[in-house]
C-alpha cells in the first residue's frame, strides 16, 4: 500500500547505465595472447557456436636443442545468436584467455551480424572488471610466497635448524621421517608397522574371475572327465 500511491522511477538508460553486478554475464571476450588454440572450449560448448582456425609454425630452437612447432590463433569467432550464455568456455579454459565482461550493448539489426571476430572479443576486455577481493577469513593461497626465499631455495638454504634447549623433563624430537621406537606399554611407539607388500611369485596360481576353485580329489579318482565318478 506505501508503494501504490508512489510515481515509478524507470531508469534514465541511455543517459545513465545501470549497475550492473560484478558476476553479470554480458559477453565474453578473449585475452589473444593467452590463447593456445587447445580447442577444448569450442568441443565442451553444447552450442557449438565457436570457431577457431590456426596454422602451425616451427619455432627455432637454442643451441643444442631441437626446432618445435607451435600452434598460432588466426580466428577466433563466437556466434552469439547461437550463445547460451551457459559460461561452460569461461570455465574449462585452462590457460584464461576468455573472460566474462558486463558489456551488453552489442545488438545489430541483422542476426547475421552477431558473429563477432577476435577483434571484437578483443576490446571487451578493457570491460572486464577486476577479480574481487578474497573474502574475510578465507585460508591464505598454499604453496611458497613471492618474497619467501626459502621455499625457492630448498630447506637447507633457509639456514640451520635451532636445537631445543636440554632440561629436566624434555626429550630429544627425532628427525623427520623416522618413525620412533615400538615400546611394550601404550604410547606413540606401540603403533603397528606396515608390512611391505608381497612379491607375487607364481602368476599361475591366480584364477581368472569368475572360475570356480578346483575340486579336490577323493583318494582312488582320476583327474579328467572320464575319471569322474
């Protein structure tokens, strides 16, 4: 009822553009030189409305080493009458060269005309926006950091390991990767030992699935059928 005796208030588009959200999906635009012309988003679109073109050229190699050919971009296409917007290129990419953009302005009077070339895809990336910032609390990225050096170097360039201090009631860590002694009474050293597993020696004992185990012999049988009582 408070809303009834209220005026609308259409948006003022064109002179004002909407705010779009940061997920919208408007149109997807490609990043040329992270290309690798892998063709996995064009065979996973349900759609099949892209199309990739590409030659190969032989790349010389240092000394030593052999010459490699590499596979270059010449088209790279997406019909947009055909477009589903499902989002499924945007997400098998392996190297990211295609991205989402909220741009919508792209309609033609042709239908024909919504076949856009690489060029196109290709200015709509100034349209992406930026990644959003990590959440709070969200568990930092795993792996070494750019300013450690320790991790690029290996463990023994990060310098010597500092022995903890001998007193009444401490006792001595072992080294990683062995394992401590078994003891008689509970603890951490009366965990079992893993056998190692076996060598298999006789190939011939192991049945094919679905065989029946032999059937022993009676003491006075012959094996064979004709033996068979």
């Amino acid at each position: 009822m408070r809303q009834a005796p209220r005026e609308p208030e259409p948006g003022q588009y064109p002179e004002v553009r909407p705010d779009l959200p940061a997920r919208s999906r408007g149109v997807i635009a490609l990043v040329e030189e992270n290309c690798t012309v892998c063709m996995l988003c064009a065979r996973e679109c349900p759609d099949w409305c892209i199309y990739i073109d590409s030659h190969k050229e032989t790349v010389p190699a240092p000394e030593g080493g052999r010459p490699r050919a590499r596979n270059v971009l010449d088209r790279f296409a997406i019909d947009f009458s055909l477009c589903m917007y499902c989002g499924i290129c945007v997400e098998v990419c392996p190297f990211d060269a295609l991205f989402w953009s909220p741009e919508f302005e792209y309609a033609e009077y042709d239908v024909r005309d919504l076949l856009h070339e690489k060029d196109r895809l290709g200015e709509w990336v100034a349209t992406v926006p930026p990644p959003p910032a990590p959440e709070i609390g969200a568990e930092p990225p795993k792996g070494p950091t750019k300013g450690s050096s320790a991790g690029a170097r290996g463990p023994a360039a990060a310098g010597p390991v500092k022995e903890p201090a001998k007193g009444p009631g401490t006792q001595p860590v072992p080294a990683r990767g062995t394992e401590p002694a078994t003891g008689a009474a509970g603890g951490p050293g009366n965990r079992p030992r893993r056998e190692p597993p076996r060598a298999m020696r006789d190939v011939r004992s192991i049945r094919p699935p679905g065989a029946l185990p032999k059937k022993p012999q009676r003491p006075g049988e012959t094996g064979g059928p004709e033996g068979e009582s």
